[in-house]
C-alpha cells in the first residue's frame, strides 16, 4: 500500500472513530437529559448481568443439598467419582464462553491448535481431565453455571443461572466454544443427564414420592434439549404412549409484545421467570400463583405449598427485585435475522410470503410482526388437531400460538411443544390436513422457506 493510501486510510479511520465517539456522546447527552432513557440503560445492564450470571442464591440447592458440585470436581479434587471433564461437560451441551476464559488457560488452548486452521482445541490429555472444567468453572467461563470455590480451590457449591438453558455460543472456536448468544434455545443441553450425575438426589425423589432409581429412569429419558417443570408440580413423568413428559427449550428472543410465555401459556415473562428462579432453579424468594393449589391438576404443588411460598425478608428475597431488570432485557434480546441463501431460499420465500397470509392461513394466528396473536394468544389443543396431555398440564388447558421469528435457530429437537414434528414441512404437512388447505407439494415448500426467513 502506498504512503498516500495510507495517509488516506487513517484519515478515514480517524473520522469514523471521531464519528463514533460523537455518537456516543450524543447517546450520554441523552441519557443525561432524559432520564427513561438513562433508565433503560441502566435496565438493560442490570438485566444482561442477571440473565447471565444471577444463580438467585440457588448454590445452596445444586450444590449444598444435591452435592452436584461434588460430582463434577471428582474424588480427586475432594468430591466424589471421576469428575466431570470439559470432553463429557460438551458432549451433554455445557457450552465454553471464550471471552470469559482467564489468559493462562486460553493460552494452553492456543498451544493445542488445530493444524491448518484458526480453531483453539483441547488436547486429549486435558480434555479428559476434570481439572480444566474446574478452571474453566473458574474463570467463569462455563455459560450458566457458577462455581462457588473454597480458598484451597476446592469446590464448595455450584449454582445456576437463566443462561444455562436459554444462551448457547457461536462455535467460533471449536463446537461448543465461542461467544455467547442470549436468548437462543440451547437444544444440546441434555438437563437430566446432568442433574442425574448429583450424589444426593434423595430430597427431589421425597418430593415426588418414588425412589432415586425411577427419578434417574424419569431424568435420564429427558435427552437433549428438553426440560419438564411440570413433574415437579403434578408428578407425570411420561406421557400416556411411554414417552418422556419433558419439552423442547423455547427461546428467549423476540418476545417483545408478546403476550404469554412457554408453549402453555402459564403466564408472562416476569410470571416465569419467577416461577422457574423459585420453583425450579430453587433460588431464594417469594413466589403466588394460587392456581397451584389445585389438588386435582397439581397434586404435588398443592401439597408442598408452591402456590404461596412463605413470605420472606426482603433482604433475604435474592429473585424479586431482579425481575424488572430481567424482563427488560429479555424484551430486548431482537430474534436474530436469517442470511438469504444460507438460511433460506430467498425466491420461494417470496412466493410463501403470499401463501402465509393467503391461501395457508397462517397469519390468521402468526400475525406480523409478533408472529403469535396480539393479545390472549391461546388455543385449545381442538384448533391444532393434537393430544391435550401437555396443554392439561397447565391451568389454561390450551397451547400458546408460537413466535416464529428465527426459528432458522431453533431446528434442532423437531418443532411443537415436544418435538413431534420433526421439519417445519412436517408442520406445514399437519396443518395442511387438519385445516384442509389444499397446499400442493411445492406451495408446503415455500412456505416453509418463507417461515425460515422470518
């Protein structure tokens, strides 16, 4: 490059700088003037940490009474079993955050890359040692979870946060390590297989009253992707065909104007988010939904009191006064935007653009832009043509009308509430004859990539 191109570049590189600067000057300016806008920001802040990182003091359940933290660092380190390696910690979805990693153990990574390519791995010596996950756990790097560690470096607890279940990583560096996404499904977590691995899981089996080893076979059929909080609130453990009772982890984007949250519609987001911190986070709070006294529907919430938590100190109460921020920031997490020709066929989504709000019907309940209906966005399981179990498990009865926005992310796992739809041409398929369309094969096509757009 010539000294002129040069002079040139950095010129333009100093005014864009200066550009930026301005901006966020301006943006201060704002923030000092107005003060929802400074309040936003704060909002978003406090929001994003907690999402992230907040466990909501529920290290005293994982950790201090099922002893999963013993489980992971292994009788080596002063737990119990073999440990929890980053090869075994990967391969049930734990995923690495690679701004997170402390300079030291990203460096030993970097002495392990891939030949002919700019890909960080592990060797398998320290792949199979537990010794790295509890690095990694301490530099917290482990997205979702958090290491409570003792001053010889031993594990003392291990806690969980909203991340764990609704963030992954681009895989930047390697499959399951990279930066984090918020907001996006993780569908490789396989929940019950790392719940099954606590030494103690006695106090959970009291709780449904069966023994450890039917809690292990209920856990352990859950598989990837997939969460069941209503077992601990009716005991349904499978359903009436002898599949697993669990669902698919929705995402946690784009919720902006939506109504309900989760596939049931239990309540808004700052409901659930309350319900999941108390109820299956087990953090330390106050929770009220007096609907989980029905004996009939909700046998084990009823008899344990869930539908009014003892009230608590507000200086002990670690999950309410984090529910306003934590709202707001989910309502600010966009649905990532498909790439044309990567993700879609940008001419058939054309043509299924017409066919949604036409012929397919589809708009009639995915209204634009929300993709769900606005306002009370259920239905019974009637208007669907499918089995009422999982709608009967929650007090509505019926099944939340989905957002459809970046669905392109959330494929894995199959489609509805449990995955029994395996392609979104699967879906469109149902639809097709539940609702007698009349789509032919290639409208179901584009249809299909027109969703996958959105």
């Amino acid at each position: 490059m010539s000294r002129k191109s040069i002079v040139a570049l950095a010129g333009f590189l100093a005014v864009g700088a200066l550009g930026v600067s301005q901006l966020s000057m301006r943006r201060s300016a704002f923030a000092a003037e107005d003060p929802q806008i400074a309040n936003a920001e704060k909002m978003i802040h406090q929001g994003r940490r907690i999402f992230r990182f907040d466990t909501f003091g529920d290290e005293d359940f994982w950790g201090g009474t099922l002893k999963l933290h013993e489980a992971i660092e292994g009788k080596a380190f002063g737990g119990v079993g073999p440990g929890l390696t980053p090869a075994q910690a990967l391969s049930v979805g734990l995923k690495v955050d690679i701004d997170a990693l402390l300079p030291a153990l990203k460096g030993r990574m970097m002495l392990h890359e891939a030949p002919g390519a700019n890909r960080m791995i592990l060797s398998q010596a320290d792949a199979n040692d537990p010794a790295i996950t509890l690095a990694l756990l301490r530099s917290n790097a482990v997205v979702g979870l958090t290491g409570v560690f003792n001053a010889s470096g031993t594990l003392k607890s291990i806690g969980i946060q909203c991340a764990l279940c609704h963030s992954t990583v681009d895989n930047s560096v390697a499959p399951g390590i990279g930066r984090r996404l918020d907001g996006w499904a993780n569908r490789d977590l396989n929940v019950g297989a790392i719940v099954s691995l606590a030494p103690n899981l006695q106090p959970v089996a009291d709780l449904l009253d069966v023994n450890v080893a039917t809690l292990r076979q209920v856990l352990n059929a859950w598989g990837p992707g997939k969460f069941d909080a209503e077992v601990f609130l009716d005991g349904k453990g499978f359903r009436p065909d002898g599949k697993s009772a669990a669902v698919l982890i929705p995402p946690a984007f784009g919720l902006a104007g939506v109504n309900l949250h989760t596939w049931t519609g239990w309540g808004s987001v700052p409901h659930w988010n309350a319900f999941v911190a108390n109820l299956e986070m087990h953090g330390k709070g106050r929770f009220f939904d007096p609907r989980l006294n029905n004996a009939m529907q909700f046998p084990i919430a009823a008899a344990n009191g869930f539908g009014d938590l003892p009230h608590i100190n507000p200086d002990d109460d670690l999950i309410t006064k984090t529910l306003p921020a934590l709202q707001f920031y989910q309502l600010a997490i966009a649905a990532p935007r498909p790439k044309p020709g990567r993700d879609f066929d940008p001419a058939a989504a054309k043509r299924g653009d017409e066919l949604f709000s036409g012929k397919a019907k589809c708009n009639n309940c995915h209204v634009e832009p929300l993709w769900t209906e606005p306002g009370w966005n259920l239905h019974p399981p009637s208007d669907i043509c499918i089995d009422d179990f999982q709608a009967n498990r929650a007090p509505d009865h019926s099944y939340r009308t989905s957002p459809l926005a970046g669905i392109f992310t959330h494929q894995k796992g199959g489609f509805y509430h449990d995955g029994r739809f395996r392609t979104l041409h699967d879906v469109v398929d149902h639809y097709n004859s539940c609702m007698s369309l009349g789509l032919t094969e290639q409208e179901k096509r584009d249809v299909v990539q027109y969703v996958l757009s959105l």
